[in-house]
C-alpha cells in the first residue's frame, strides 16, 4: 500500500476545496439552468484530475466522497446530508468497477478515465432520484431521462476538453516538477 506524502494530501483538500467554492457561489449566484453545467464541469474535472495525477486506487472514490462532504448542504443533485455522502459513495464505487473492468481491456488511462467518468456522471441523476423516490425512478418519467442525456452530454463533451487539454500539458515541465513535488510521478 502506497503511503500518501503531505503535499498530496494538501493537494487534495486543497483542489476539492476550491472546486467546492466554485459549485457553492454558482449554487448560490447562478441560475439552476446554468449552475447544472458548472456543477458537472466541475466534477468531471476533479474526477480527471485525480485520476491523473494522484493516480491511487480509490482516488476518484476518495475525491467523491470529500467533495459531497464539503457540499453536504449544496442540493447539486437533488440531495443533502448523508443521502448525498451514500449518493457520491455509490458513484465512485461504479466509477472504480467500471475503471477495473476497462483496465482489462486497455492500458490507455485516457480511455478508462473518460468511459468511467461518463459511465459514472451520467448514472448521477439516476442515483440521486432514487434517493429521492425509488418508485418514481422505476417509471424513468420524461424530465429525468432528459437530464440523464443531458448530464451524458455534458460529461462527454467536459471529458473531452480536459483530454485534449491534458494531452497538451502532461509532459510539460511544470507538471512534470508538480507531479514530483507532490511524490506521484512514478505511479501508473
């Protein structure tokens, strides 16, 4: 079992902080419409970010989990309190079975990342209603299919700028210094 360095667990609270700042004032300030976006922008980004440069097995597990519990009282799903620990929990244990499985098939983390998050985001709205009312999710009613294809649309298209972005800064000698500052370059 890998020991995690200081610095990483800094970055971590520190990153998941930031991010938590940035849903709760769109929560707040922003029209739900648009705050839905943000809110998934956001989570796809974390959920990148720790697959990347923590690189740790239960690391986007552990990264869901922390970030519900900063937003335990921001409804971004539907959810508060311990329904939204157990909700973020769900999905990041579908998140490490799907990662697993894709695993087996490719070595591309991009790849596995990117249909793991999809998978994942996408199966959000699905998890929270459930919460929420287990007899109406059974029915799939029309608003919440809506918003499932929606969240799929907008992971996809969220993952796809973060790949492309990272494809371009992954080696860049910033990165390369932060990955070795925080003690995780060597990992795959």
């Amino acid at each position: 079992m890998q020991k995690i360095s200081l610095h990483e667990l800094f970055f971590s609270f520190f990153f998941i902080s930031v991010l938590s700042i940035i849903v709760l004032l769109s929560e707040r300030f922003i029209a739900p419409n648009i705050s839905i976006f943000i809110f998934i922008f956001a989570i796809v980004f974390g959920m990148h970010i720790f697959s990347y440069i923590i690189k740790r097995k239960a690391g986007v597990f552990s990264f869901l989990v922390v970030y519900s519990i900063f937003t335990i009282s921001v409804p971004e799903i539907g959810l508060v309190g311990f329904e939204k620990i157990v909700a973020f929990a769900i999905a990041g244990v579908i998140f490490e079975l799907v990662f697993r499985i894709i695993a087996s098939f490719t070595t591309s983390r991009s790849s596995m990342t990117f249909i793991s998050t999809v998978i994942t985001v996408t199966l959000l709205p699905l998890i929270s209603s459930y919460f929420l009312s287990a007899e109406l999710t059974r029915t799939l009613p029309l608003r919440l299919l809506n918003l499932v294809a929606l969240t799929f649309i907008v992971t996809i298209i969220s993952s796809a700028i973060f790949i492309v972005v990272w494809y371009y800064v992954k080696n860049t000698k910033s990165l390369l210094k932060f990955e070795s500052f925080l003690g995780v370059l060597e990992r795959k």
